[in-house]
C-alpha cells in the first residue's frame, strides 16, 4: 500500500494511477480524510464481440436461419418424431 498526501498525489497524478495498477493507494487530506484508490476491472459480455463485413442481407440471414431449422428438424424427425420435433422447432405452423 502506497501512501501520498493530496499536494503529492494532485501533482503526480499519472504515477498515482499507475501505482494503483498494482496495489492499493491511499490519498490523505489535511482534514484527516483518506481516500482509497484502487484499480477496477470491468467484466466484458460474452456477447461483446466484435463485428463483421458481410454482403449477407437480412434476408438472406434468416433464410439461413430457417434452413438450418428445417435441416434440424429432419435429423431429429427421426429420433423423436415429427410431430414433437416441429413443435419444439415452432415449425408445426
């Protein structure tokens, strides 16, 4: 734990944070005051990823989508049956 006042900790801002990166910095005031500063890292969404070019449409995306079901649908079809498969795949409309 590294220790500055607030004159020194206001002037060397930069090698504050820097510090932080690595253990916890304490900031005292002249009124007794301290404050803790102490690097945090944020949790990224699995679902942050980054994007792609595509010449792809929509349409053609949930075309994609809807194949990919009915393919499903027909290798299940005969583990299952047809019936409870399309059902499940909300394809019996």
């Amino acid at each position: 734990m590294k220790v500055f006042t607030y004159s020194e900790a206001r002037k060397r801002f930069t090698e504050v944070l820097n510090i932080a990166r690595e253990q916890e910095v304490i900031v005292k005031r002249r009124g007794g005051e301290t404050f803790t500063i102490v690097l945090t890292k944020t949790q990224k969404s699995p679902f942050d990823i980054p994007g792609i070019k595509t010449r792809a449409t929509t349409k053609d995306i949930l075309e994609a989508i809807k194949d990919s079901r009915e393919n499903m649908s027909k290798h299940n079809a005969k583990a299952y049956g047809k019936k409870t498969v399309k059902k499940t795949l909300g394809l019996d409309k």
